[in-house]
C-alpha cells in the first residue's frame, strides 16, 4: 500500500529532526493516513482474491486429458513400431501368394531362409500391449474431456470443494475407467490435513460410442 510506505517515510523524516531539535509541524504525517475508504478498498480486493477461481474441476479435467492424449500418443508410436515385424509377415504372405512359377517359390523360400522373418512371443506381446495401452488412453482421454464439459461433475465438485475449503490445484490423483464408467477424484485439505475426493459412476453414458463408430471414423481419419 502506498500508505504505508509514505508513513515509513515520513515517520523516517520526523525521527530524524526529533534528534537533531527540529520540530515537525502539526498534519506533517496526516497524508499518510488511512481513511475509511482505503480500508474498504483493501478488504474488498481481498476478498475479491479470496473468492476469485483461478483453477477449476473444468481445468484439472482439461489438463488430464492433455495428459492422456500425451501417452496415447507415445503408445500409438511403440505400435507403429511393434507393427514392423508384423508388416514383414505380411509381405511374406502377399509374395508366396504372387509366386506362380517355380523359380519365384524357391526364390522366395530361399529369401525366408537366409532372413529370421519368425514372430516371436516377445513380438506378440509388445503388439498386443502397444494396443491395449492406445485403448486405456484414448478412453481416459475421452472421459477427463467429457467430464469437462458435464456441468453436472463440474459446479458440483466446485461446490464441494468450496464448502470444505479444498483447492481443487491441490489434487492428489484423477483417474477414470471406462469400464465401469468411473470417475474418481482426489484431493488434499490444507486445513485439516486430510485427503477427500469426489466419485462420479454412470455420468458418461451419453459420450460413449459403439466399436462401429470407432472403426468408420478410423477409416474416415486414419485411412
């Protein structure tokens, strides 16, 4: 406040002649003063950052989608590359089926020989989890976006954290399942030291899509 620091140098100034036999004159401070008004201004400006919301449920849902769009990203890219040997195997295929001659068949058995084109477990394994790993993330994705933008998940876990004076920053955990169409957050009360969170299971319906949909807009996107 500018209040304060005129008083500091105006108290500064006076202690200074006090000690040397100069004599302040009446109202030499008065224009540090605080009147009413300037408190009320204060209080309000307080009250205003008190009161002002600087991170929403809407927010953290955003930020966690972001999230899991980032991982959704890194497995979409190990499945790329798990689908290299795979990719091989198919090409192997689509040779032995264009072999018409005798030639061509030893030529390409001869190719299969001398070139380790086998599939291992090891192969099956990193495929099979590069693809479950781009499903959990699309749907955590999905499901922190639409949460988002679902009032109802929203306004009420902001309330809940207003009554129990819980800032929403201060989360400890959001997760959501699919399967069960769960949604779980968690948070930690500076005030009490304690954790708290919110669940909401079957909001999400509405936002699910059918296998078919996934397929045709793979088709339509993806190619």
């Amino acid at each position: 406040m500018d209040q304060v620091r005129l008083s500091r140098t105006l108290a500064a100034g006076a202690s200074y002649y006090a000690g040397v036999g100069g004599i302040a004159p009446d109202g030499s401070v008065t224009a540090a003063q605080l009147s009413v008004q300037m408190v009320s201004a204060y209080n309000d400006a307080l009250t205003n950052v008190q009161n002002a919301t600087y991170y929403n449920t809407s927010m953290l849902l955003d930020d966690q989608a972001d999230l899991a769009l980032d991982n959704m990203s890194v497995a979409i890219d190990a499945l790329v590359d798990a689908t290299a040997t795979f990719a091989t195997v198919s090409a192997v295929a689509d040779m032995a089926a264009e072999a018409d001659t005798v030639q061509e068949q030893m030529d390409l058995q001869n190719t299969v020989s001398v070139t380790d084109m086998s599939v291992t477990d090891a192969d099956v394994e990193e495929y099979n989890t590069a693809l479950a790993d781009v499903e959990t993330y699309a749907q955590e994705a999905a499901g922190f976006l639409a949460a988002s933008n679902n009032v109802q998940i929203t306004a009420s876990t902001d309330d809940w954290a207003n009554r129990n004076n819980i800032s929403v920053a201060a989360y400890s955990s959001v997760t959501y399942d699919a399967t069960t169409d769960l949604l779980i957050m968690e948070f930690y009360n500076q005030g009490n030291e304690a954790w708290g969170g919110v669940g909401f299971e079957g909001y999400l319906t509405g936002d699910f899509k059918t296998v078919e949909d996934i397929y045709e807009a793979g088709v339509a996107y993806g190619g």
